[in-house]
C-alpha cells in the first residue's frame, strides 16, 4: 500500500500517515460490515483519498500563508523601536470607503457598494434607505464590483473628489444605525458609532472642511440622545417625553462647538445646516423653549440647497409648529407623492391630523404607517397611538384631549435621503 501510494503521489511522510489511517478505518469497519473481496484495493482507494485530502489541506494552507504574507505590510515583519508601538498608517476601513467611492462609478452605485462592503448592511436594507427595488441594489454592488476589478488597494489620486460621495454614505451609515429601518430594535449602536468613528477620522484629515464639521457635529448632537429614545421594553419614547438630563452632554458640548466654528466660516452647507437644526433641539431646555421659528428659517434655506422630498417633510413638521397644523398638513402633500412605499408621509400626517382635532383620520394614518414600516418598535408606536386615540373618543365621537405628543417636537435625528429629520417619533 504505501508503496503503490508514494509510486503515484510521492511524499513518503503524508503517504504513511494516510495508510496509517486506512488501516483504522479497517479495524473499525471490516469486523461489523466484513472484509471487501479485494481488501487490498480498498485499503489503497481508502488512503488515496485521506492522501488528497491532506495534500489539497496543505496547499491550501500555503497558499493562505502566502496571500496574507503578501498583504502584510513590510514594518510588520519588524519589531519596533523600543518604547514604540505599531500604528497602522491610515485606516483600512477609510481607505475601503474611498475605494468603493471610485469616480467611475454612479453616485447610486458608490452609495450601493459602500453601504454594503463598509455599512456592513444587507441589500433589503439597502434598498430601503435608497427607496429602490432589492433587485436594482443588487445589479448595482454587481455592476461596481466588476468595475473595481484590479483597482489598486491604498490612498487613491485626487481622493479629495470623492469627499461629497464619502460624506454622504456616512451619513446614510449613521442613518441605519440611529433608527434602524427594520427588525426588533430601534437603534444599531454598533453602527451608528462606526459612522462616527469614520468621520471624526476625515475630520482629522481636513479640518478645516466646513461641511465635514458640520457632519460630525451632527450626528454627535443625534447620538446623544440615544439613551433616552427607547424605554426599558425597547420602546419609542418621543421627544417630548424624554428625559434629557440622561443626554450626553459632553458630546452635545462638542457638537455644537464643531457647527459654530465651521458657521463662522459664512458657507454653510447643507450638513451645517442640519447640525444647527440638532442643536437647537440640543440646546433647548424643554420642548417648549425650543426655538421653532429660527428651526423653520434653517429649513427654509435647506429646502433651496437641497430640494429633496425628506427634506421638504422636514420643513412640513416645522410650518406646522409656527403656522399650525393645518398649515403642516398642506406642505406634506407635495413630498408624500414623491415618497411612495415610505411609511413617514403618513406618520407625519397623523400627528398633525391628530394635534388638529381629526381623530378619524389620525387613527387612519397612523394604521397606514404601521402597516408600511418594517420597524417594530416604529410598527408599535404607531398602533399604540392609534388605540389611544380609539379609547378617549370611545364610540361617542368626543372631543380629542389635548394631543399626547406634539407632532412638531419631534424628535431631529439625522437625516438621510430615506428619512424625515425626527418627524413626529416614529415617523
């Protein structure tokens, strides 16, 4: 046997060992099953076969030692300096972000590959934040993977073009993970805090970008009021109710002296412009302190920067807070139209329905939103409000008491393309 094996396969030490093994599987079969008619041939069949396998192993396992050898960097090899440590000369995952950022691409393609590679979200998570079929995000990570094919992995030329793209993807990041767009838990801290860790990192590399500062304050003026959204079950708390003495007030510290700073520069961009909207809400001691009319004005001049339908639903909540509900609910008709398959058009219109008194009508939407949102604690927040709304009407029809949760107080999350800016709490 070992003769015939290492005739064919040769290495003598791996073809003693496989006809070692041969032979127990012998002993351990041949006396319940009986011997073959050719135990010879077996014996060598079953060798031949554990041979390969130990031989495919080991290449495998070269081969494995030779790509990450080859992936190493060469100050790796070393030891440092004594009293030195090792630090990694730039951030993979940044250089990752870059890289799926490649110019090549289409904007929906950078923003598909990254959420996916560096977001670490799934295509039907995807596809919700972008307000797409699965199967379009699908053929999109597809197509910009195949265009990437060869690209080198580091620093790219002129990564400085990339930055809108770069920004952009952080934030629909931070997005996913300050309110999730489905399953059992509103937040993904793990994923809210990697989209601050990767921004404070740009932050590093260029100070003195307005807009980078504006994007960083933001979602640290977002994220401090993380502790305080959700109840001990997992349930939403609204704004109203929070208590905002569990904030984080030295992350709203930082945050609103990172969109001062960059304000002061005198060109505001549409994350500054959000960030200063979150401060506002940070900066106010209760929700009734909360300047409303200066909060409209920033909107007013988002809506001409950045002319999108959330952005415009946004600006509803806010005209419904200076000018009445009344007033709300005719500005959240334009952008509800643009916004189809989306359960926040009809969030936001029944808190403003319910603050005017239209109980029916509020019950109406908020069963429609609830029906829509992958989101559970979203999905029970809206049927809650909805009951309560059922039992202090009764079936007499009375009056609506004073409305539980100000539709406009809602809570200012950071804002992406898919949501609306803290529309009413679970909008």
């Amino acid at each position: 046997m070992l003769g015939a094996l290492v005739r064919r396969y040769g290495h003598f030490d791996s073809a003693e060992d496989a006809v070692q093994e041969a032979l127990l599987a012998a002993a351990g079969q041949w006396p319940s099953q009986g011997v073959p008619e050719n135990p010879r041939g077996w014996l060598i069949r079953v060798a031949s076969r554990r041979l390969v396998d130990m031989l495919r192993a080991e290449q495998s396992r070269r081969l494995r030692e030779e790509r990450a050898a080859a992936l190493t960097p060469r100050e790796e090899f070393t030891a440092p300096e004594p009293g030195l440590s090792r630090v990694a000369a730039e951030d993979d995952t940044l250089t990752l972000l870059f890289l799926c950022c490649h110019p090549e691409l289409p904007p929906p393609a950078q923003i598909a590959l990254t959420l996916r590679a560096v977001g670490g979200l799934s295509t039907a998570e995807i596809a919700r934040a972008m307000l797409v079929p699965e199967a379009t995000v699908a053929q999109r990570i597809s197509r910009a993977k195949k265009r990437l094919r060869g690209q080198r992995f580091g620093r790219p030329d002129r990564w400085r073009l990339r930055l809108p793209a770069v920004l952009k993807i952080l934030y629909l990041i931070f997005n996913e993970g300050y309110t999730a767009s489905s399953g059992a838990g509103l937040q993904r801290a793990e994923l809210a805090g990697e989209a601050i860790r990767l921004t404070r990192t740009v932050h590093r590399l260029l100070p003195e970008d307005g807009e980078v500062a504006g994007l960083l304050a933001l979602m640290l003026l977002t994220d401090a009021r993380r502790a305080a959204r959700s109840g001990p079950g997992g349930e939403l708390i609204p704004l109203d109710e929070q208590d905002r003495g569990s904030w984080d007030r030295p992350a709203i510290d930082e945050g609103v002296a990172l969109v001062t700073e960059a304000l002061s520069r005198r060109h505001p961009g549409p994350y500054q412009l959000r960030a200063a909207i979150a401060a506002l809400h940070d900066e106010a001691p209760g929700p009734e302190e909360t300047d409303w009319r200066e909060i409209l004005e920033l909107y007013e001049i988002l809506v001409l920067m950045v002319p999108g339908p959330m952005e415009r639903l946004n600006r509803a909540v806010a005209v419904a807070k200076v000018h009445g509900p009344r007033a709300g609910l005719t500005e959240v008709e334009a952008p509800a139209g643009e916004l189809a398959g989306s359960h926040r058009p009809d969030a936001v219109r029944a808190h403003l329905l319910e603050e005017a008194g239209d109980w029916r009508e509020a019950c109406a939407a908020y069963e429609r939103a609830a029906g829509i949102t992958l989101s559970l604690p979203e999905k029970r927040y809206l049927h809650t409000r909805a009951r309560r709304l059922r039992e202090a009407h009764g079936p007499s029809g009375a009056e609506a008491p004073a409305p539980h949760t100000n539709p406009a107080a809602a809570e200012p999350r950071a804002t992406a393309e898919p949501r609306a800016t803290d529309p009413p709490p679970g909008a």
